[in-house]
C-alpha cells in the first residue's frame, strides 16, 4: 500500500463519480416564497425519496414538496457501502432483542425490499451498478470463527436454511484468497449497488412523478399545527402532512433523542486493482465483512476498484449531528486502511483514491423505527443503525402509510410498532460509549493478532452486556 493516507473529507467517492457520470447538472432550485402542497418532506436521501415514490405510487393526485439541505444523494445515502440486503444475517440478535417471530417478520420485510429495489435498479435506462450475487460474512480471526456456529444454529431453529450456509476455509477462498480468512457464512440475499448513483436515480425518477424538490434547501423550524408549517431560510411549506427524513440530525429531538446515539462509520476507495483481484481470486461481485462487532464492510465497484469500510468511527455528544469528529476523524481513516491492509494486501498495494466519514444513527435496539408524533401529522424515520439501504425501502413504505394511515402490511410490521427500550441519559451515554467504544476496539484489534485482550478494554467491552443494553454488545 502506498504510505500516504489521505485525509477523510467531503465528498464521497461516490457522489463525485455520480455527478459526473450524469454530466453534473445543475441543483434544483432552493425554495423561495410560500408553496402549498399535500406532503412536505424533509431530506433527500434514500428515505425521503422511496417515501416520496411509494406516495406517488398510491396516490398520483398528491402533491409533494420535498426539500434537501445540500443535494440529494450528499449525505448517507451517498456515502455508504452500497451493500445491499435485508435482515437475514441478523436474526440471532433480533431474536434475542425482540422476539423470534418479529424478527422473523423483519427479515421477511427485507425480502420484500430487495425486490423493490432490484426492480427500480435494473429498470431499463438505469445504470447504478447494481450486482446481485449474495453477501460472504468472513471469520478474520479465530475468536470470530464462533459467530458461523452461532447463526447457523439459529437457522436451523428458524427453519430459514435457504437463507445462509457455512463454508469452509477452502470453500471461502473460492470467492476471495486472503492470508487471514477462515470459515463463513454465505448470505443467499445480497448485492451491490453505486449508491450515491441510486440517490440520484431516485431523484429522477421523483421528478419525473411530478415531486417538487428544492435542494439547498435546509429545515429552520417546524410548527406543527393543523397543517404544518416548514419554515426555510427562503420560504415555508404549508401542508397537511410532514415527513422527517433527516438521518443524524432528528438524534436530538425530543421524541427521538432518548432512543438514538449517533456514531459515525468511515470508508475508503482504492485507486483500480483489477490484477491485485484477479491474484486474489476475487472474480465476483458478492458484498463481503468481517464478523467483528466494529465490523469491516468490502466490495468491489463496477470499475475494479475496492471499497473498504470500518463501522469503528467517533461518538458523538449529545448527537450532535454536525460533530466534526463524524467525517474529519484521521484515525478512523486510517483504522479503515489498516483492516485493508490486513484483510486485503495485495488489493492495499493500488493505493488509495478517497477516504471519507459520516455519521450513523444508532438505535437503542439497533433497527430503524417509523413513527407519527403524537397528536399530530409529523412523521419521522430513525434508527437505521448503519444498515440503511435496503432498509430505507422499508421505511419509505411505512412512511407512506402512516401518511396515509393506512393499517396494512407495512403498518403493522415491528419497525413500526415495537417498543423501544431507552438509552443512558446525558453525559453517561457519550462517556459510556465511548469507554466502551475503545475497549471494543482494543479487543479486536487484540484478538486479531492472536493476543490475549486486556483487563481493562475487556471490562469495558462487557459492560453492554452486563446492563443488558441491546447495543454495543458483542
């Protein structure tokens, strides 16, 4: 690898390749004045645009006005993996935290979304480098190795074997050689997707349904009456219904906050490796990650080159959204550098084109939820835990039908319904986690190079688990 790391910042590999690939039209306009329309939606991401879609899909008669603070695809939505799948590999953990059926349900719902979104992305005229050829979980080191053992006992409980199968050291070299990789599991449901090109994809096609969408364009206040009022720095909305869709920024508001920590996840892009994969075997396009609870996320892109992530990234305090640490954090660039390194040498030697940050909204229970405040017509989405592509169908669909109070399907699924269990006030839970962020850390790093962890660091690993916290427990 080449020894000069670049520092993270704005924008993500993605976006930049995004724009230029539809020949970097210009923003939609900001709002001016005051507009009536039927649905204001706030935030054009992943989230508010299916929102915006699955409305349309339903009632063509709507009129909806969406506004996004910088352009849509800018944020999250434009700055992830672009691994796409549901909620298989979970189900052990949700489970455990909410109910076998529930998450049963959950991943169920997941399916329904790969579908949806598999149809928008291959549509014809549509190049978001989708790739759907299933998603590997890697042992990296031999105290992951446990985790196959443990999810495959739960599929056989479930009765879901045509979800995953376990492979062994030899079968796992047969998708990507690696000098650390040991068993896994393969993952039936999965692909990749260019996601910063499938935000722009969507805008499009919102566009073309007849949503009004105004970037640069940011929320400054909301009066929640009978309707709504969405005041901008240039003008208002005034509409019956309003749809928050704004990622990290709703983790301190007041029915948000005591159900929502913001953490931040780090990504990198290599420079083309096609030969260093082809030396390694690696001839697919599967989604891959490693089984560490700050786990690495990799695949490769369309044009041969490998993203690699680490989920390891700062906390913030208070969820302050806008936390410098979330997108400007060195080490976490370079913690993401280093599992490319271990995980990947021969890929690490292309050398790096782009590293970047962003935060991640974090649930108490670790999957997103989908509300209407109460005594009102606000609705919110939350919670996406880092796990938000084929997710934000999901809530794109709930949201719809809260909009429209609708009771079906989506309506009734746990991501609408479920109670959620509440997180450490202020300042424990930023001190807390990030005491326990670093333990966690120390210990796979630890376990990685075959020592034993500390005292310490192991102590505080534990400390979720023992206060029965459903996050940050491994």
């Amino acid at each position: 690898m080449k020894s000069s790391i670049p520092k993270p910042g704005d924008p993500s590999w993605w976006l930049t390749e995004a724009l230029a690939a539809e020949g970097n039209i210009a923003p939609a306009p900001a709002l001016s004045g005051r507009i009536e329309a039927d649905v204001a939606i706030v935030g054009g991401g992943f989230t508010g645009l299916w929102t915006a879609l699955a409305l349309k899909e339903r009632r063509p008669d709507l009129k909806i006005a969406l506004i996004e603070a910088k352009i849509c695809g800018a944020g999250a939505s434009g700055k992830n993996g672009g691994k796409v799948h549901g909620y298989w590999a979970s189900v052990t953990g949700l489970s455990a935290s909410i109910g076998p059926d529930a998450a049963l349900a959950v991943a169920r719902a997941g399916t329904v979304a790969q579908d949806g979104i598999r149809q928008f992305a291959t549509a014809p005229g549509r190049d978001v480098w989708w790739r759907e050829e299933g998603n590997l979980r890697v042992a990296a080191s031999a105290a992951q190795e446990p985790g196959i053992a443990t999810h495959m006992a739960t599929v056989r409980k479930l009765d879901i074997g045509d979800t995953a199968r376990a492979l062994s050291q030899g079968e796992v070299a047969n998708y990507v050689r690696s000098p650390v990789f040991r068993g896994g599991l393969f993952m039936t449901e999965g692909a990749n997707v260019q996601p910063a090109r499938l935000a722009r994809a969507l805008r499009k096609a919102a566009m073309a349904q007849g949503v009004a969408i105004y970037e640069n364009t940011a929320m400054s206040g909301l009066d929640m009456d009978t309707p709504n009022r969405v005041r901008t720095p240039g003008g208002e909305i005034i509409a019956r219904d309003v749809v928050l869709a704004t990622n990290t920024a709703l983790a301190k508001d007041a029915d948000i906050k005591p159900y929502v920590t913001v953490f931040s996840s780090y990504a990198l892009m290599t420079e083309p490796a096609g030969e260093a994969l082809e030396r390694m075997n690696w001839r697919g396009s599967h989604g891959m990650s490693d089984m560490r609870m700050f786990v690495h996320y990799f695949r490769k892109t369309a044009d041969n080159r490998m993203l690699m992530g680490s989920g390891s990234g700062p906390i913030s305090f208070n969820g302050n959204a806008v936390d410098p640490a979330l997108t400007g954090d060195m080490a976490s660039g370079q913690r993401a550098a280093r599992g490319l390194q271990r995980l990947l040498p021969e890929v690490a030697k292309a050398g790096i084109a782009k590293i970047w940050g962003g935060g991640i909204d974090i649930a108490s229970d670790r999957l997103p939820f989908f509300r209407t405040r109460p005594g009102s017509r606000v609705h919110i989405a939350a919670g996406y835990s880092g796990h938000g592509v084929n997710p934000t169908y999901i809530g794109g669909q709930c949201l719809a039908s809260l909009v429209l109070d609708e009771k079906d399907y989506w309506r009734n699924l746990p991501f609408c319904t479920r109670s959620l269990p509440k997180l450490p006030p202020e300042p424990f839970r930023t001190i807390g986690g990030r005491f326990v962020r670093k333990g966690i850390i120390k210990c796979e790093e630890a376990e990685e190079d075959g020592r034993k962890p500390g005292l310490i660091d192991s102590a505080a690993a534990a400390i979720p688990r023992v206060f029965g916290l459903k996050i940050g427990t491994r």
